[in-house]
C-alpha cells in the first residue's frame, strides 16, 4: 500500500502521513463517542462550534488533569484499523507485528486533550520514547500509529515528535527505557535547545531542519484532518504538546511491535506495558 519512496521518507525521518486513510463511517462513529465523553467533562459541541462553558473556570493544572483522565473508560473500536494500514505497519517494521499488550489484541486508545493553554509552545520537557529496555537491532523495534478523528489544527494539542531522531540510537546497545534517551540526547546541541527552557529556541527547531552528522532532525507538530494517519517508528522521541486551541484535541494511538520483539519485550517489562492515553 505504499510505495519505495514514502518507505525511504520513514526510514530517514521516522515518521510518514497518510491522509485520509481511515474508513470514513468508522471515524464518525468513533468521534460520536468521544464527543459523548467530553460532553461528560463540560466541553461541549454545538453546531459544530465547541462550548467551554464546563471547563473555564478550571485551572491550567486541573484542565491538564481532566485531559490525562479524558480517555478512560472510552471504548474504540478496532474496525478503526483496516487491514491495510495493517499491511502498512508491517512494511515498514520490516516484519509481522502485535499490538503492544499483553494480550496482543488490537485496542485503539484515545489520545484525547481540552484546551488546556493560552499559548502554544514546543514542551521542553516530557520527552520519551515508550519502550522498556530491549537489545538494540538497528531496526525498527515496532511502529506506533497516531489517527485523528476530527481535524486537529497546529497549536491544537497534536502529539510533537522529533523526526530523525530514531538514527542517532543507533550506536547505543540497548533501547529505553522512556526518557533515558531524552538525557542522553541532550549534550548534543538540538536537544540542548529543545530541553532548555527558553521558547524561542525551541520554536525554531520546528521551522527549520537540524543537522547532527548525517541525521536531519526536526520537531514536527502531528495534525491534519479526520481520518489521517501519522506512522512513527517507536524509536523517535516524542511529547506531550498543549492544547491552546478553542476545540478539544480527538486522536487515538496504536503501538504495534514486531512479534520477534514482542516476547522480549514482555519479559523485560515483566508484563506491564500499557497503552497511555496523553501522548
């Protein structure tokens, strides 16, 4: 379903969009959902114009809270997924690929955040990758699929990667555990800017691309319109990002590793992971 060159643009920026990608009738039904679950939490649609009403007087802190406890309990379907994009992840991991849990089964999860900032800003801190500690093969251990199911505009709360920055792991023997690569990363002069706290050198790191030896390295907001698809290879750090827009932010995740992988994953997890619902 994709062609040599999207493959080529995956393994050099970690990250490839597919527009528009889900099954249409599938994505309405899934907002219809999560529309039922914000309503729950004061945020409200109405003519497709978005009352805050129930969420003005919190602050920061509590709409940040209500957006990591917005997900649970909201049940997606897996026909979100078709066999296709199915076909898709397994290309570009380079073989046969589980949902990463216990019980291999295919479980959507909602990413889901309300307008929680008066300004948006490239976050200086929270950067992970969501592995445990696995023996570094220099390929894609797994790929983590991000999906909109309303349109999620820039400064919207859209997840933040940094494409590229799966290549510089590597060199390293092992992978994870989840920010370890962030402080690792750090010495080196993107990711200083990236983590310091001064603004503006982080937006720049979005505007333009960085070269660290032979890596272009990039922040790259994730978002588009209902139904697109954003492939990540789960070596590519990532973060949460606000939501300085007046709508909630609607997504789901999937994270898919390679069945080769999946038995050592369980064992240096001890059979934890879990699918979080606030990337």
């Amino acid at each position: 379903m994709i062609t040599e060159g999207q493959h080529d643009v995956f393994r050099s920026r970690g990250l490839l969009r597919l527009e528009r990608f889900l099954p249409a009738d599938e994505v309405i039904r899934a907002r219809d959902v999560v529309i039922r679950a914000l309503g729950r939490h004061g945020c409200v649609q109405r003519d497709r114009e978005w009352d805050l009403a129930g969420l003005e007087q919190l602050s920061q802190h509590n709409a940040f809270k209500v957006s990591s406890t917005l997900g649970r309990g909201v049940g997606l379907s897996p026909k979100l997924i078709p066999a296709e994009l199915l076909d898709t992840v397994q290309t570009l991991a380079g073989g046969a690929c589980v949902p990463m849990n216990p019980s291999r089964r295919l479980k959507p999860s909602p990413l889901l955040s309300v307008p929680n900032s008066k300004a948006w800003a490239v976050p200086h801190n929270g950067w992970h990758v969501d592995l445990p500690k696995l023996r570094n093969r220099g390929t894609p251990p797994g790929v983590q699929l991000f999906a909109l199911l309303d349109a999620v505009r820039p400064g919207g709360g859209g997840t933040v990667v940094v494409a590229g920055s799966h290549r510089l792991l590597d060199g390293m023997p092992f992978l994870g555990p989840s920010m370890k690569h962030a402080k690792r990363l750090r010495r080196l002069p993107f990711f200083t800017d990236l983590m310091c706290e001064e603004s503006s050198r982080r937006a720049r790191l979005m505007s333009e691309s960085h070269r660290e030896g032979d890596v272009d390295l990039r922040v790259v907001e994730l978002h588009g319109g209902p139904g697109d698809v954003f492939l990540v290879d789960m070596r590519v750090l990532h973060a949460v990002a606000p939501n300085a827009s007046r709508a909630p932010r609607m997504m789901f995740t999937v994270r898919f590793t390679r069945e080769d992988v999946f038995d050592e994953m369980m064992l240096a997890s001890g059979s934890n992971s879990s699918n979080s619902n606030v990337a």
